[in-house]
C-alpha cells in the first residue's frame, strides 16, 4: 500500500516537474521570439532609405539633391525665339538723360563719359530690367517685332497681327556684314538675334543698378540700343563692352563704339578705363564719327489702320515716338525726364480666364499688346490669341 503510494507520488512529481520545466521552456522561447521581432523590426526600418533609391537612370544618390544645371553663359538679350515673346504693356519712359545733341562727335561726347571701375555683379538678373521685349511705346507690338520690322527688308508679315509678327525678311547684318535670310520658327528665329548694344548686364555693374526699374525697362527696349544681328555673333559677345568684344566687321565697329556712347550718356552709365581706352582706339580712325540719337520704334497698329500700309516702318515719321518724343526740345544737360511717368496707369483693367471668356466677351481673336492679351490665350505665341 505505502509502495504504490510512493509510486504514485514519484509519477505525480515528475509530472508537475515536467509541467514545470515546460512551463519555463515555453516563457524562454516567448522571450526569445519577442527579441527576434523586435530585431527583424529594427532591421527593416534601418532598410527603408533603400526604398528610395533613385529611378534608374536619374543617377541621383539619396539623400543628395540635384543641382539645376546651370545655363551656358550667353547673351543677356531675351530669348531669340518669337515664338515665345509676351505681349506685355507697360508705361512709356524716357531715359534719365537727355541724348546726346544731334550731330555731336562721339569723341565728345566720350569725355563726358565718367570712368569708374566695375561694380560688383550682385543681385543682376534679366528681370531686373522688366518683360522681355515689352511694349513700351504702346504701338500695339512687341519692342522684337518692331526691331525685326526696323532692321529687315523683304519683309513678310503674318495677316491678322495689324503689321506686327515678321514672318520672314533679309538682315544686312552690321556685324558680319552678311546676308542673312530670317524665316520665322522655333528652329530658326535663333539666326538673327536682338542685341543690346550696351548689354543688360553691362549696364548693371555700371550704373543700371541705381535706375528705376521704369527707367531700366526702358533701358532694356530702347530702339537706340537694339540691333537685330547675326546669332552666333550675338552669342559670342555675352556681355562683353568695347574693351572684350567689338564686331568682326571693322568697317561697322566705328558705328558701334558711338552707338554704345550714345546709350551710356543717355541712360548715366559709366565705362571702364579699359573700356574707355578701347572706344578712343576705334575712334582715332573716325573721328567724326557721330554718336547717334532719337530712333524711334514703328507704329504698325497706326499704319495697319491707313488703307495702303504698304511699308509701316514709314509710319513713325507721321506719328511721334512715344518713348524719346519729349526729348525734342533741348533740355539742360542734367535734368532728370523720369516725370513722363509718375503713374503706372496700368492697361490691364481686361483679364479673361480663358478663351472661352474671350470669345463671350466678343474680342476674339485678341492680339498682343490689346486689354486682356495674355500668354496662356496665345499657346503658339504668334501674337495672336484665341484664334
């Protein structure tokens, strides 16, 4: 009786033993599994920038942004592209300075020129001197068109514009002293350029900086400091002054030099020493040489309402030119024009959301330079929106 008893009692305690022991087991193996997933946790969070890698080909590493690539160093002028020209109304303004005399030697004019060296670069950009090719004189067409309409010949111009957009015509280009036949087009407007004369960024180390930003629109769509050129040539001058760069046709570098003179009297800027020198060297083989003034842009809006407008170039001799008219009465030499402008009396009282306002409105087509014209109603950019 006792011996099966303490049978008994061995079974029963090996049995809760046993218990026991898995009872421990299975809060080892608890632990154990806990501490794995927190470590396989741990472990994918620690993976996830992987998640990120770059799409193939961006050849970007993560966590290192991109930087934009920087445009090639090129002409300060706007895009040669008239494909892309806003029509954009702004106040006429004339330049701060009264323009040289008429038949004024350019050599005199030089010596009134201040010499200074040149200012830091800090804070230039195109658009400090306002929109490309703006409409300042309020023709009804944009400063590159009328410049095109200026400098070409044969022209051909797109019907429904009021005598604005050039199609095409024939550059006798001052530069190269080539002919060069312009055609209208994303792919070849390029061939013959706007050139500053006096490049924009020139002009900002060297005294542009202290205009008024009317006074630098003006600056930047003055037809006295615009020259329709040979592309490559515009683009190898950058923004380059007498003293780096002068046309590779000598037989034109004296018109240059004067003309550069001319717009740096007008508008207060100085030029370097170097610069200086550079100029006098060129004019010491023409020293009659004039500085040139006063040369206003066409008028096509006026000449397309006369009914044979065959040649609208001619038409500013019968208008005045809005932008340097008040400079045709001698003024003294250092009294300040920036009053023609004392308010803005912006044209944009017209906005339409889209060409279907456009055309409830009965404007359509509405042409650059008229109240309401806007960029995104002209997607081909002809001048001509809502078409």
């Amino acid at each position: 009786m006792h011996s099966i008893k303490s049978g008994s009692t061995a079974k029963s305690g090996s049995l809760q033993s046993n218990s026991a022991h898995g009872r421990k087991i299975g809060a080892v193996d608890w632990i154990v599994r806990g501490v794995a997933g927190l470590l396989l946790v741990a472990t994918s969070a620690c993976a996830s920038p992987a998640a990120v890698a770059p799409a193939a080909g961006t050849g970007v590493r993560p966590g290192v942004t991109a930087a934009p690539a920087t445009a090639p160093a090129g002409t300060d002028s706007a895009s040669p592209d008239p494909v892309t020209t806003p029509g954009v109304d702004a106040p006429a303004v004339v330049a701060p300075h009264q323009q040289p005399a008429f038949a004024r030697k350019a050599l005199q004019v030089l010596a009134t020129l201040p010499v200074k060296g040149r200012a830091p670069k800090t804070g230039y950009s195109r658009e400090q001197f306002g929109p490309a090719w703006s409409d300042v004189d309020h023709n009804g067409c944009d400063t590159r068109n009328d410049m095109l309409r200026r400098d070409l010949t044969a022209l051909a111009l797109r019907p429904g514009t009021r005598d604005c957009v050039v199609l095409s015509g024939v550059l006798a280009d001052p530069y190269t002293a080539a002919a060069i036949n312009f055609r209208r087009g994303s792919a070849t407007s390029s061939a013959v350029q706007i050139d500053h004369v006096v490049a924009l960024s020139d002009a900002w180390q060297k005294g542009a900086q202290k205009l008024s930003p009317a006074q630098r629109l003006s600056f930047a769509n003055d037809p006295l400091n615009l020259l329709a050129v040979d592309g490559p040539a515009n683009q190898s001058k950058s923004d380059g002054d007498a003293a780096t760069w002068l046309p590779p046709n000598k037989s034109y570098r004296c018109n240059y030099v004067a003309r550069q003179i001319s717009v740096k009297s007008s508008y207060r800027l100085w030029v370097t020493q170097a610069e200086h020198d550079a100029m006098a060297r060129v004019l010491s083989a023409c020293p009659d040489a004039l500085a040139p003034t006063k040369e206003p842009a066409s008028a096509p809006a006026r000449a397309a309402q006369a009914p044979s407008a065959q040649q609208p170039a001619a038409a500013p001799a019968a208008v005045p030119a809005p932008a340097h008219a008040p400079a045709a009465v001698p003024a003294p030499a250092h009294a300040p024009a920036p009053a023609p402008a004392p308010a803005p009396a912006p044209a944009y009282g017209v906005a339409y959301a889209n060409c279907a306002a456009v055309r409830a409105a009965g404007a359509a087509p509405i042409h650059v330079g008229q109240p309401g014209y806007s960029r995104k109603l002209d997607r081909d950019g002809d001048g001509v929106g809502c078409e």
